[in-house]
C-alpha cells in the first residue's frame, strides 16, 4: 500500500451480503499491519460515532462490516476471507467472529477482481474463512463470464429478489477426528446453567448462547424495539453472556461481539423455531447466517435447550424464524456418536454489488 490514502483513496466495493452491508477490500490494498489497518478502517467507517456521519458506515452494527479477501496459500483452496467487524459508536474493529451473510458476497467479488476465473454459467468458489479456519464452498451464476445478481431467489429482511448464492459449509478436521464436543459445545455440555438458568452453549460457525425466551419471561414473539426497550431484559442478557463467554472459552467478551445471545420459543408460523439475537446489545433485525446454523444445531440435540419447543420433521432443512421472517438453513448431523457429530451445514443467501470505486478516509 501506498500514496496518500487521504486524497489518493482506497479501491473498495461496497456489497449486500445477505441481510448485512459492507466493504469489500483487497488484503494488499490495506496497510499490512493490525493496528494501522484497524485505524484506517475506523476512519473510513465514520466510527466512533452513532451516525457514523463522516465515513460510510450505516450506523448499525449490521451495516459496518468489513470483508479482507486475498488469493489463498492452502492447497485445494481458492480464496482467504477475513471477517472485521467495526463497532459504530466505540473505536474498536474486532475479528472475533465470521458472518455468513457477508460471506454471500466474497464468491461474487473474487471473480469481480479477478482473483479467481468464472468457471461456465455456475461458478463454485472454495473459501477459507480466516477467522475461525472454517471452509465453505460458494456457488452463484457466471453467465457470460461475470458473476450475476439478478434473479429470482427472495430471502426475508432483504426487499425484491436477487441470484442464489449456495454456501456449504464443511465439517471442520477436528470434528471428524471426533473433536466434536471441543468443537460444537465448547463448554463440554450439551446444557448448562448460568445464573439459574438453562442454557445450550454451542459453535457451528458462531458462538451462540441458545436461551428459552420464557426463561427471561418473554414470549420471543416480542418486536425488536420492544426487546431493545427493556432495560432489565438487557441487563440480564449481558450479565449471562458474560458468564457464558468465559466457560466457552473467550475470557473476558465485554469488548467483543460474541458470543451472540439468541432467544428461542415455539414457531409463530410454519417454521421450525423462532428466534430473537442480540448481537450482542442489539437486538438483529432477522439473524446471522451463521448464528441460524449453530442455533439449528443446537435444537436438533435431544436435552438441548430449544430441542423441546422445535417442530422437528426429522430432516435436515430447517426454518429458523425471526423478526424479519425466516431463514432456510440445512444441518446434517451423526448421531450414532455422542455428542453428535456435524457432517455438514448449508444455507442459501443473496448478495448483490452496490458500487465500485474508492473510498476516502476520514
């Protein structure tokens, strides 16, 4: 990286991935060290600031994000994606999660930088995602040799409808070494009890702390602001994440946005079951693709919390439902181990570029 970024910008594409919005930049267009890359990062985003006013984050946790792509070093791998997430109101930008909804656009955007060729009408991009060492292949349209956004797959929380965008998420080496428990369960437990009450701590892609909403007195029908209103509610839920955090292993997370605190109840509709996540403060307008698999991971386990307010059809597919609708995600799991075993995630998302250009920093 060189030249003045001030006045020279920074080459970045700004891409909805799934329910989530950000910037999508080449490694060796950032400085190549943490904390000049994180500062430069904060000034683009406007952040610390509610508004985000002078950069171009969306002032919402869900809107500045930052996707970091380069060519991948790994055998049988195409792409290295690292997830940022920057904070809107503090002055911190963090890699301690993934987030699958903008994984929906770093397929499209390797082939838009050429990083990787199209390869016929459908191109199927191998992904590490350097966060948490996971792999997951992406596959999307590439007629005529460029990736296509058009089409006709609606996903809730997203207006219209937009091209497919199929992720398949891989079952990590440690699980089919038999680390699953290590892997899924990070506590060691299927449940938990943290503050008198149950929990299932569980991990496929996210860190996720799956609660009974009746265990807070809460429906889990409630609406985001009216979950967002309560001031006791919030209270609590940060207290167990906090206790949380540190039995599954990420010390002190009161800096950081995992885990994520996902409310569940008995389906309102005709899904599987519904959900409502704070992440971590806030309260998601629908959920993370990734906090949706390790939520459908969970109430598949028989004794796990959610297991028994779920309507289960003994397939793998599952409508996990939330404030925005629904989302579709798949789950295969081994049950003749204990715990059992993931074989493999899926989930079909959209993603669509917004502009192209440079951006200039604070």
């Amino acid at each position: 990286m060189s030249g003045d970024v001030r006045y020279d910008g920074i080459r970045a594409m700004q891409m909805r991935g799934g329910t989530s919005k950000g910037l999508y930049f080449l490694a060796g267009d950032l400085p190549a060290g943490q904390a000049e890359r994180d500062d430069l990062l904060l000034r683009v985003m406007g952040s610390p600031d509610p508004r985000q006013i002078d950069g171009v984050g969306g002032a919402h946790p869900l809107t500045s994000k930052v996707a970091v792509v380069a060519p991948s070093a790994a055998a049988c791998i195409d792409i290295d994606y690292l997830f940022l997430q920057v904070m809107v109101d503090k002055p911190i930008v963090t890699d301690k999660q993934n987030c699958g909804n903008i994984l929906a656009g770093i397929g499209p955007f390797a082939v838009e930088r050429g990083l990787v060729p199209a390869r016929g009408d459908q191109t199927s991009v191998r992904i590490r995602m350097v966060n948490t060492d996971g792999i997951v292949t992406a596959t999307f349209p590439t007629p005529g040799g460029r990736p296509r956004y058009d089409g006709d797959t609606a996903i809730d929380g997203v207006p219209g409808t937009a091209a497919a965008v199929v992720l398949d998420f891989e079952a990590s080496p440690a699980e089919g070494q038999g680390g699953a428990a290590a892997s899924v369960f990070p506590t060691g437990n299927v449940t938990d009890v943290f503050g008198g009450i149950p929990v299932t701590c569980v991990d496929n892609g996210m860190p996720v702390v799956v609660v009974a909403a009746a265990s807070f007195g809460k429906t889990g029908q409630e609406s985001v602001a009216e979950l967002e209103g309560d001031d006791e509610l919030n209270k609590r839920v940060q207290e167990l994440r906090l206790e949380a955090g540190k039995a599954m292993g990420l010390g002190d997370v009161s800096g950081t946005t995992v885990p994520k605190v996902s409310l569940v109840a008995p389906p309102a509709r005709d899904g599987t079951i519904t959900t409502r996540t704070f992440i971590p403060v806030r309260v998601h307008e629908s959920i993370g693709v990734l906090g949706a698999v390790s939520v459908g991971t969970a109430i598949m386990i028989p004794g796990a919390v959610g297991h028994d307010l779920a309507v289960l059809d003994g397939g793998s597919r599952l409508s996990v439902e939330h404030p925005s609708g629904a989302l579709q995600v798949e789950v295969e799991l081994d049950t003749s181990v204990a715990p059992p075993r993931v074989i493999r995630s899926g989930v079909v998302r959209t993603a669509r570029k917004l502009f192209d250009g440079l951006v200039f920093p604070r």
